[in-house]
C-alpha cells in the first residue's frame, strides 16, 4: 500500500548530536503524553472535524463540543446538510466559530461530493478538503489510518530549532531532516507532542525550562545540566 514515507536524503544537515537528542525526545516526550491526541473521536471523520476545531484552541474545548455535535452529526451527509446557525451555536466554546462552522460544512460537502462521504486516504486528497492544511493532513493520516507524518507547525518548528534538532525554521525541511533521524513509527506521536509540550511547557515567549523533561539535554535549557 501507497504510504506518505519519505526515504530521500534530506538535502540538509542536522546539528551535531541532533539524531540522539531526538531519540531522547521521542522517549520522555511518549512517556509523559502517553495520547498523541487528546482530541476524541470515533473514526476519521470525527478526527477531521475535531481537528478543524481544534485551530486557536484547546483539545478540551474541542472535547466539550464535538459529542453533541456528532450526537446531531452523525456522518459528513448530516453535517453537509445542517443548518450553519445550529452549529455555529454548537460549536462556539471553541472560539472563530463562525468560520469554523462554515468550514467544517463545506468540508463535509466536498467529503459527499468528491469522496464518497469517506475521509480520504492520500495527502494530495485530504489537503483540497477546506480547513484542511499539509499538517492537519499529517495528523489525520496518522491517527486515523496510521500512516506516518510529521507535521510541522508554529510549535514544531520552535522546539525542534530550541533542541537543535534543526537549524531551520523551513518547514520542509524540518520535516525532511526529522524524518530522516527519527523512525517511521515515531513521526505522528513526535509531532503532535511537540506541540503539546509547546503549548504547555516550552511556550514561544516563557519556557518553563524548570519544569521540562528535556531540561538535561536540552541546549537552550535556562536550568543547569544534572
Ligand atoms: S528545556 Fe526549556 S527550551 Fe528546552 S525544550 Fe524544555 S522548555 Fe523548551
């Protein structure tokens, strides 16, 4: 089967001792975030809508909103039918949400139109679907049909520069240079806990290095190494 894997030599180098500070990375990072995604769902379509929500916000505003959303919007047939003020109303803890019902109507009826009512399987499918990007693309590739990604978002490409896994801020080549020191099996869950240790510890403008557990190795940790 087609996969998203890349195999090509990035055209890049990585940082001396990037490949082990990854390896690292990979193992404390799966050991405190033990979910990927916090954001439930019950099968892709659930998993595209919640992360379209998901933009601006938290994955437990997202939580909050999306059982009654899918309770009344069972399939991408209801949602692409439903009246945009009903779930403008729905959804409005999650912040945007007049665009955010807009676009998550209208990518229900490009899912109807286009695909069957079925969440494509193949990047260049899902990222013509509306609200759906290359990294949300990643996330639904590999949380919902388990083919590796690594997205590379605002969050990802802070850390992995903070870490010297990169010394980039290219998104392409995050992703190239990543995926190159990093197995296959790792690329999904290492990027979505980037991001969430970034929004929750290594924020853009306070790092907590005190309370990180990347802190020994890290080299732009504040602490000093134990
Ligand atoms: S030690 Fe500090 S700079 Fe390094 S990843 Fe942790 S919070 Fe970010």
């Amino acid at each position: 089967m087609a996969t998203a894997i890349r195999t090509r030599k990035p055209s890049v180098r990585a940082p001396r001792g990037a490949r082990r500070r990854a390896q690292l990375t990979v193992e404390r990072l799966a050991a405190i975030y033990p979910a990927a995604t916090e954001l439930q769902h019950r099968n892709p379509f659930e998993l595209t809508i919640a992360t379209i929500l998901s933009a601006q916000t938290t994955d437990r505003a997202v939580n909050q909103v999306t059982p009654e959303l899918f309770r009344r919007y069972p399939t991408p047939a209801d949602l692409a039918a439903a009246d945009l003020a009903q779930v403008e109303e729905l959804i409005k803890p999650t912040g945007f949400f007049r665009n955010k019902a807009r676009t998550i109507v209208e990518c229900s009826q490009v899912l109807v139109e286009r695909f069957g009512g079925e969440v494509p399987r193949r990047m260049e499918d899902l990222v013509t679907l509306p609200g759906i990007g290359r990294k949300t693309a990643n996330v639904i590739l590999g949380v919902a049909f388990g083919i590796p990604g690594f997205a590379v978002d605002t969050h990802v490409i802070r850390l992995t520069n903070r870490l010297r896994l990169v010394e980039t801020t290219d998104p392409a080549k995050i992703e190239q240079l990543i995926t190159a020191m990093v197995p296959a099996s790792e690329w999904t869950g290492l990027s979505l806990r980037l991001i969430l240790h970034g929004r929750r510890v290594c924020e853009a403008r306070r790092p907590r290095c005190e309370e990180c557990v990347l802190n020994d190795f890290c080299p732009s940790s504040s602490v000093r190494p134990r």
